[in-house]
C-alpha cells in the first residue's frame, strides 16, 4: 500500500515534560480489522499533526505531535483494501 504522510507544523514548541514511558516514540493504533501501519518521520520538529492517507483506500486520519521522545513514529491505520500489510 501506498500511504501520503503530511505534516502540518502547528508553529510552536511544547509547553509539557515528555511522558518517560517512551523515549524512542509511541505506536499509535487507531484500531480495526484490517489496517495498515505507516511509518512517520521521527522525531518530529515541534507541535503538529501528521496527516495520513491511504492513497488505495482514501482512508484519511491525523495524529498529533509536540517534538518531544514521545511523539509518534509509526501508526496503524484501518484499511478498506484487504488484510494487514
């Protein structure tokens, strides 16, 4: 499959402590039978929002980031196409 991954710079650095529990970033799982786990440009440069979409599917989804460790770095997605690739 072949996933456009955008990030949208929400122009400001975080204001939080990043969570200890993941230092080397999070995979993020929306959830579904059939889903799809797409790579995301790690770490991210500052507070924004990585939007995902599935170009065989047009599936479209969005994850939040803040430039800390714990940011994303992969996310499964729920797939219209057929099993997990």
């Amino acid at each position: 499959m072949t996933h456009k991954v955008e990030w949208i710079d929400g122009g400001r650095e975080p204001r939080c402590e990043p969570n200890p529990n993941f230092p080397e970033g999070r995979d993020i799982r929306i959830g579904a039978d059939t889903s799809c786990i797409v790579a995301l440009p790690y770490p991210a440069k500052r507070c924004g929002v990585y939007i995902i979409t599935c170009e065989a599917c047009g599936v479209k989804t969005g994850v939040t980031t803040a430039g800390r460790p714990d940011d994303p770095r992969s996310v499964e997605i729920p797939c219209e196409r057929g099993p997990r690739q």
